[in-house]
C-alpha cells in the first residue's frame, strides 16, 4: 500500500531508486543467469515442442493428434499408462499413510529412511534389472512361496503388467512415504494430545483431527507420486511387454521421435502426455479444495 | 505420547510392521540378488550359486569398456555441478534477498521442469538440440541434464540463504567490504553445509537421471546409466553375471554420493525439500 505523499516522493526519484523501491536492483539482476538458462533450456523448447507438434510431416496442422487419437495402437497408451500409474498411486499412498503414523512416534527413524532412500536414488533402471532376477521364475521370491507351499508352479512376474507394477511400488512406496513423513511430523503432537484428553479413540483422532489437516499434504504426495509413475518407461521397456499391455505413452512418444524418426508425431505425443497428466493433477487439487484449509500447528489464532 | 494397549491396536501395529517388513525384505532381495549374481559362476535353479568368482568384474570392466563410461559420467557429472551451483546460487540469492513484482512466476518458472515428465520436455529439447548438432556429444548431455538440477540447486538453496541474517553482510558493507569480498569471506562460509548438501544430492541425482541423458547421449558420451539401460536391453549379448557386475559398479558410483551427501540432509530432506519450496 503506497500512501499519495509516498507516491509523490517516489515520482520524484531518478528511475534507478523507483525500480529499487519496488524491488529490483543489482541484486535482482543476480536472477537473470539462471532464469535465462530455463528459458532457452525448459520453456522455450516446450513451446517448441507445441510448434513442431502442430507442424506434421503430412496433412493439416492437426494430422499429428488424428493420427495418434485414431490408431488404437497409439491412444489405447494413455489407458495403459493410467492403468499402471493411478493403481500403483492409490497402492503407494495407502501404504505410506498408515507407515508414516507409525514412524512419525520412532525415536530412530534415520536407518529406516535411509534404507528407504535407496531405490529413489538409484533409479529404475537398477531396480529394472534387479527385479528381473527377484521375480523371475528362478529368482528368490518364486523360490520362497514354493517352499512355503503357497503355490504349485512359479507365477509369471516378468515381461507383464505386474513386473512393471512391482518396479513402480519398489521405487515410488520410499518417495511417497518420506514425503508423506514430511507432512506428518509437521502437524504438532499436542492437536492430537488434547484430542485424546477430550476422550477421541485412535481412528476417531485419524478421521476427525489429522486427516482433515493432511489432505493439502496428501494431495500434493498423490500429484508428485502420480507424475513419476505416469513417466515411467525403462522398467516398461526392460521388466514388462513393451509391444503389448505396458505400451506405455512414454515409449510411443519415444518411438515416434527416435525410432520413425518423426520429431513432430514425437512431439505431438509428449503435449498429450503433459495435458493428460495436467488433467489428472488438476482433478487432484480440486478435490483439495472441498477440504479444510489452515494451520497445522497448535500455536493460538 | 499416547499409548493405546487394546488388542485392536496392538493388532494394527502389526500389520503396519508387517508391511515395512515385507518391502524391505524384497527390497533387500532385489539388491542383494544383483549383488550375488555379479559374483556367481553359475546360477541356474539353485538358492545360491554354484560357486562365486570376482572375474565377472574385469569382463564387464573390459567389455563395456567401462574406464572410457565411467571418465565420461563423472565428467558430466561434475560439470553439471559446477554450472549448476554458479546459476542455481545467485538466482537463489536474488529470490531470497528481494521481494518484485511477478516474483511468484519465476518461482512457478523454476518449480515447473521439477512437476512435469522428463520426457515431455526432454523430447522436443532433443530435437532442439539435434537441430543444432549438439546431439550426443558432451555439451549436449550437460545442457539437458541442467534442467532438473539448476531448480534443484535453487529450490534447496532460498531457506538456507533466507536463515542468514541481512544485518550481517549490511555489517560487512559498513566495514568497507566489496561485493568480492563480500561473497567470498562473508556468504560463501556460511553457506558451506547447504551447499555442499544441494551439490551432492545434484551429483547424485545427475548420476541416476535416465530419461534425459537417454534421449541425448551417443555412443561415446553414455553415461553409466544409460549403458546399464542398453546392456539389459540387448540381454543375451553378454553374460548375465556380467551386467550385473556392471550394475554394481553403478550402485556403488551412486551410493558414496548419497552416503556424503546423507551427513548434510536427512533422507526426508531428498524427497520433501525440493518439493515444497512454497512453505519456506
């Protein structure tokens, strides 16, 4: 809020002190580097990417999105990626919820989150080939439920759905837990004490007291754990059947553009994957909205 | 803390426990299975090898020519570091340090190549960059690799530059230092620890990023990743064992990053730090 007399103070000033007024002067420049890097590196090839998407090697600008919404070979991609992502999402997410309540009262989490770390920094390509000598049908995990008896012949876990599946919960369960963690332990232990005081049971304290003040949280996990699992596409390629039901839309966008050689089908299909994934994120944050908005710490006001 | 002793709750602590239990046993299985393989002889039905030998180790090394991947990661990596921490710092300096108009659009800016698919943007900046012959070579890797961590560098450095207090460089100022100086002898050491823990989890994150490099490399500026990625792919060409070997000397490139870089952060900090810049 500027006030008139302010106002005409700083009409007054050379050019350099009103920009320093409202913020920007040598130190705001210091901005710059960085922010150009993004542009010609981030934004400016997207937008490209929208530019050649609409330029296609044949046809009206639009050639490129009817070819792809045409062929069911090619849109029949997006239901498998949502197929593998939102499941393995919802699985990851109630898995994490119920983990993080119990870790968030440890007094030594540090060696359980650093063990849970690994998967999400060694990346998908090791837990790809790791996974292919655990579930194959020699590997351990067959092994264990024969000797158990819990079943009779070796199940089929690689080159499927299922493999990519497991590949998507070994590495995206950790992130979705340590980000939920993040939230939990940032509500303050004394909004649940009183509750109990007042006499609230254990599931009663969940519903009514920490479920309402993580769903911001919760909502944001869901975004961030459904991008990784919408952008899978090693352990798609490498643990499940690329040409078939994990044809994921990251590999038909791979293929148009490395493999035909057709950089504009390539683009046209990675702007489906980005508003595909838009859509699902911003369903996810309108339902957000419906809940309860405010401070999670137990300060008055 | 509250203490329920019901059996319903004495129940569902157990299966709670029962679930972390049972994703680390996998989990484990399927980094140890890695490990084991890489040492066998021959592994063919059994619960464990028939016998363990390390020369799987020279033949991936030989084979893949892993000198020439590895030189080449590192230096890709690294270059990505330094570049990164020169951009991602001073951006992070003027974020913290002043309040402008559109403020909250340079932070969407940076916060955006961190939310969206690699591949999305990765695809056309290939193209952009095949355009302008910069495709599989050096450079080229670098650039692409740049934008996941320059906003990374950023996102993590604006709460540790916004903790030191302003009054300590308008002190320096009042005792005549330069902006040099300044940076050098005042802010560059107070800074150190969340530096250093920005700089290694970009190592880190660099070394394990597929998507990008994948789509930009050649033959001669893959790094370990990546080779790791065509090995398996084209499985059957080389030993089993021999990949895995490989796999090895990845994690273990990998893992001596994170295990420095976990004395600065906590692991909560990798995922949820970068993530959610806007509570800060």
């Amino acid at each position: 809020m500027t006030s008139l007399s302010h106002a005409g103070v700083v009409g007054r000033l050379s050019l350099r002190r009103r920009l320093a007024v409202a913020g920007i002067d040598g130190t705001t420049l210091l901005l710059l580097p960085g922010l150009i890097v993004i542009f010609a590196l981030f934004v400016y090839p997207f937008l490209f990417g929208l530019y050649d998407s609409l330029v296609p090697k044949e046809g009206a600008w639009y050639a490129n999105y009817q070819k792809f919404f045409s062929d069911p070979f090619e849109y029949n991609t997006i239901w498998a990626t949502l197929w593998l992502a939102v499941p393995v999402t919802i699985v990851n997410l109630l898995l994490a919820i119920p983990v993080a309540f119990r870790v968030r009262l440890m007094r030594r989490q540090r060696l359980l989150t650093t063990i849970l770390v690994l998967p999400v920094t060694l990346g998908t390509v090791l837990v790809a080939e790791g996974l292919l000598n655990f579930l194959g049908p020699q590997g351990w995990f067959n092994r264990v439920l024969l000797t158990a008896h819990m079943i009779h012949a070796p199940l089929r876990l690689t080159n499927n759905y299922w493999g990519v599946f497991a590949s998507l919960v070994i590495t995206g369960f950790p992130f979705s837990f340590l980000l939920t963690l993040s939230y939990v332990t940032g509500i303050d232990p004394a909004i649940e004490q009183s509750a109990a005081t007042l006499g609230a049971k254990a599931w009663q304290r969940f519903v009514r007291i920490f479920l309402p003040l993580l769903v911001p949280g919760l909502a944001v996990t869901f975004c961030l754990s459904f991008v990784q699992a919408f952008s899978v596409f090693p352990s798609a390629v490498l643990l499940g059947a690329p040409a078939g039901p994990t044809r994921v839309i990251s590999i038909a966008a791979y293929h148009a553009a490395f493999e035909q050689y057709d950089h504009s089908m390539g683009a046209a299909i990675a702007m489906i994957m980005a508003a595909v994934q838009l859509v699902v994120v911003a369903v996810v944050l309108g339902l957000r909205q419906l809940f309860y908005r405010g401070s999670a710490s137990g300060t008055k006001g | 803390m509250i203490r329920d002793r019901s059996i319903g709750s004495r129940l569902w602590r157990f299966a709670v426990w029962a679930i972390v239990g049972l994703f680390l046993l996998n989990l484990l299985g399927v980094i140890a299975s890695v490990i084991v393989n890489s040492f066998a002889t021959r592994w063919l039905g059994t619960w464990l090898p028939a016998g363990f030998t390390a020369n799987w180790y020279a033949d991936a090394w030989k084979g893949f020519q892993l000198q020439d991947v590895v030189l080449v990661t590192f230096e890709i990596a690294f270059t990505v570091v330094v570049i990164s921490a020169l951009l991602g710092v001073t951006t992070a300096y003027a974020l913290a340090r002043r309040d402008f108009p559109g403020k909250r659009m340079v932070i969407l800016v940076f916060l955006l190549p961190l939310l969206v698919p690699p591949l999305t943007y990765g695809i056309p900046l290939a193209t952009l960059l095949y355009q302008l012959g910069l495709g599989s070579t050096f450079w080229g890797v670098v650039l692409v690799n740049l934008v996941p961590s320059v906003p990374f560098v950023v996102l993590v450095m604006i709460p540790f530059i916004e903790q030191i207090d302003p009054r300590i460089e308008a002190a320096a100022r009042v005792f005549g230092a330069s902006t040099t100086s300044l940076f050098a002898r005042i802010l560059f050491p107070l800074l150190i620890p969340g530096l250093l823990a920005a700089l290694l989890l970009v190592l880190v994150r660099t070394l394990a990023m597929f998507e990008l490099t994948f789509l930009v490399a050649g033959p001669s500026t893959q790094t370990l990743v990546v080779a790791l990625y065509y090995s398996v792919f084209a499985s059957g060409v080389r030993a089993g064992q021999s990949i895995d070997a490989m796999a090895v000397i990845y994690m273990i490139t990998t893992l001596v990053w994170l295990v420095l870089a976990l004395q600065f952060v906590s692991p909560t900090q990798i995922v949820a730090r970068a993530k959610q810049p806007s509570q800060h």
